[in-house]
C-alpha cells in the first residue's frame, strides 16, 4: 500500500484536469472541530480549544476489495507545529489542493505501483535539500502551487508596488490613515484563506463585498464607505499600473450614512468657555480662536508656522487639503490676539505644548489628537457630551456671522460673501455645510398658525 503523503512527496502539482470516474471522497481539512469560516466570530477561548487540537487533511478512498469507502491516513504536513490558524491553513490548504490534483490523476493508495501518475502529473520533483528550509516545511514545498502567469502580481507584491506608489502621492496624515485600512483589509483576506502568494486576480468583487459588510457589521456605514473609497483606490493604482484590467470597486454600491457633526454651541456657552480657557488655558484659547475667527480646522491649525502669518498685510497663508496653499485675511479681532514672534525662527510652528512659536517635530495628526485631548479637560469642566469638540467653535462662528449677515442683505448675497470667508469652492458645497449646522432659521411664524 502507497501512502498518499509519501506520494505528495514526490510528484509536482499538475496544471491539468483528469476525467476518471471518482473513486474517493472529496479531500476536507480538519480545523479543530469549529467551522473556519466564522473563526472571527468565535471566542478567543473558543479559539485557543480548536488549536489545541491536530489540524489536518483527511479524505476517503474506495477499497477494491470491499468496494466501500475507507478513511485514510490523515496528513497533518507539520502544520500543527504552528499556533496561529492562517499559518496552518497555508500549509493544508496546499496539501488539500494537491492531494485533489493526485487523486483525480489516477493515484490509489492501495496500489504498490503509482509510477503512471507521475508521467500524467506535469514537471520535475525537485530534491528536498534544494529547498529552503524557511519558506515553507519541506514536505509541503515538494507539493508546489500552479505557478501563475508572469504578468500576474501575487497579493503580497501588489500590497508593496501600491503603497509604495502612495507614499509618494499621498501626503503625511492621508497615507498612514490608507495604508492602516488597507493592511486590515488583507489582514482579513489571510484570515478568510487567502495566501500572498496568490494572484491578485484571485480577489474577486463577491470578496470585497464580504470584507465591507463585515466592517459595516462591526462599526458603521461611513467606516464600511471609507473602507470601499481606500480599497478602491488601491485596485485603481493596480489598473493604473496594468497590474489588472478593470476596478471592479467602483461597481460596489455606497451606502446611505448620516455624518456627525459636533453641536454648534450656545451663545452663553460660547463666552464662558472663552473665559474659562484665558484664565487656565491661554495657548488652547489662541488656538481656539483661529478655528473660530478664521475658520480653520483644528488640522489646518497645527500645521501654520510662523512665517504663514503675515501681521504686516494681515493676510494668513494656510495649507489646506484641497490645494496647495490658501490664502485668508486675518481679522482684527484676531491680530489683537497673536503675539509679536518677530524674534523667532520662521520654521517654528505657531503652537506647542508649551508655547507660542517653537519647534514641535510630531506628526500633523498626532497634534491635532493633543490639542483634541487638551480641549477634553475643558469639556469635563463643562459637562459636554461628545457633540461638542474644537470644531463646534467653526460652526458656531459662521452660524453666527451668517445669521447677522442676513439681517442686511438677500440670502445670495450672504452665502456669496460667506463663500470668501469660509472658503467653501461651491455655492452649493456652502448651502449644505449651511443646512447640516442648521444656520439659517426662518422668521417666528406664529401669526400664520392662527
């Protein structure tokens, strides 16, 4: 009798199907006694108890001499060496694949002679000590993959090519927010079976869409449409790039998601908060007043250096995300406010922990969380919920100034001068940021209800 691992052993993978009437079962891997498929919804005790267990390929053969099927020898290929689940699988996965290929080319484990199978089966067997220990166990890499087409790019090398590409094109708080949603989304694929060996083309729309209901199960619909935007981009570069012949993303729906706005704040609350930070907190009261006099986000903020305000002109040159370089007047109101930093370096940023003007080498996106942190303590003060952050300050300020514009001139006048203030692109783009801030409010209309 012929063991089948022995025989995996010694014969490449074939690129070819067999016709031949089926004599076993359909060879299935053993994953602990759970069902692989809904491993991320299992308990990490549920978990740790499946891998506890031998994982391994098991299959059926017809007995010549009963005509019934018999179990045959499970084929573990030293998987259970391994305490993870995707390394397991990337050893029994090939097996089961190849163990197929064999049994379709004829193999029969209760031969003594299976030499015609090899001369069916495609390629030469390699000698186990040309093998390289590390990529892989020895045994499984005598049964090789179909090797793809040159001009196919394995997952793992089309995740590289991309993010490289990105790197250059994105900027500092972009990239790191795409490559994080990206690696997830592969992280994913590794736990769903997918090898980064495998093609690219082997990722099909259906799997997409699987990832993204999964992401819309587990947060919300804007994070499941953030992650569609970054996933689409990625297999745009690979169309860009003839890595693949069509983004098949863009054919994949974006859902209905409501965005939370912060709460604009009172009046009142406005002016207390105001007298609370110029007596504990004046670095965070200076910052605060750039969001609401400027109209800046709390972002735009970190990155203005020194040389971006001009006192002189009082003109403000602001980095924005949407192009290059902004250019805004700087109100009075403000300028009062803004110290002399004439003796400072020009590269220094305007705000730092500890003061105003000086160097501060973190991240964009890491300055924007302190100065968010910061403003928490003040928060607390108050007892605000989590509708209010640094951003209600710009949309308490243009409500404000939109409500005592309007009292004045016509409705297209207001949002024309606004549009200049709050360097909206879009005369439309402004009368939605309008209408989800809840700005304009009609007259009492008490006397029309009587």
């Amino acid at each position: 009798m012929t063991s089948a691992h022995s025989f995996l052993l010694q014969v490449h993978d074939s690129v070819h199907s067999f016709n031949m009437k089926s004599k076993f079962s359909e060879p299935k891997i053993f994953t602990g006694g759970v069902d692989i498929s809904k491993w991320s919804k299992l308990t990490k005790k549920q978990q740790e108890v499946a891998l506890k267990k031998d994982w391994y390929v098991y299959y059926s053969f017809r007995n010549p001499e009963t005509n019934k099927l018999n179990r045959q020898i499970n084929i573990k290929g030293n998987c259970n060496s391994y305490s993870t689940k995707s390394h397991r699988l990337k050893i029994l996965k090939p097996i089961q694949r190849q163990l197929h290929n064999i049994l379709e080319a004829g193999f029969n484990p209760y031969s003594d002679d299976n030499s015609q199978v090899k001369d069916v089966l495609v390629g030469k067997v390699p000698s186990i000590d040309t093998i390289p220990e590390t990529t892989q166990v020895k045994s499984i890499l005598l049964v090789t993959e179909v090797k793809k087409d040159n001009n196919e790019l394995s997952i793992d090398d089309s995740v590289k090519l991309v993010l490289k590409i990105k790197q250059k094109v994105l900027n500092e708080n972009s990239y790191p927010k795409f490559k994080s949603r990206i690696n997830r989304f592969f992280k994913w694929l590794q736990e769903n079976d997918y090898d980064g060996n495998d093609s690219i083309l082997s990722i099909k729309k259906k799997t997409v869409i699987q990832y993204l209901n999964s992401v819309l199960q587990g947060t919300s619909a804007r994070n499941r449409n953030n992650a569609r935007i970054d996933i689409g981009s990625f297999f745009q570069t690979l169309e860009d790039n003839d890595v693949i012949s069509e983004n098949f993303i863009k054919k994949i729906n974006i859902l209905k998601s409501v965005p939370k706005r912060n709460k604009t704040y009172k009046p009142q609350q406005q002016k207390d908060i105001y007298k609370y930070m110029e007596q504990h907190d004046p670095i965070l009261l200076l910052f605060v007043k750039f969001i609401s006099y400027n109209f800046l986000r709390p972002i735009e903020v970190c990155r203005l250096r020194i040389e971006d305000v001009d006192l002189i002109d009082k003109k403000l040159y602001v980095k924005a995300k949407n192009k290059a370089v902004k250019i805004k007047i700087i109100p009075n109101i403000l300028i009062s406010s803004i110290p002399n930093l004439s003796d400072r370096n020009d590269k220094d940023f305007i705000f730092t922990p500890t003061e105003i003007g000086g160097a501060w080498d973190i991240s964009e996106a890491n300055k924007r969380d302190y100065f968010t942190k910061r403003f928490k303590k003040v928060k607390d003060y108050f007892k605000l919920g989590v509708d209010y952050g640094l951003y209600s300050f710009r949309h308490t300020f243009i409500t404000m100034l939109y409500r005592e514009f309007a009292k004045g001139m016509s409705p297209y006048e207001v949002k024309s001068k606004l549009m200049l203030i709050t360097g909206h692109n879009t005369m439309e783009a402004l009368e939605k940021y309008l209408r989800d801030i809840d700005a304009a409010l009609p007259d009492d209309y008490s006397k029309f209800l009587k």
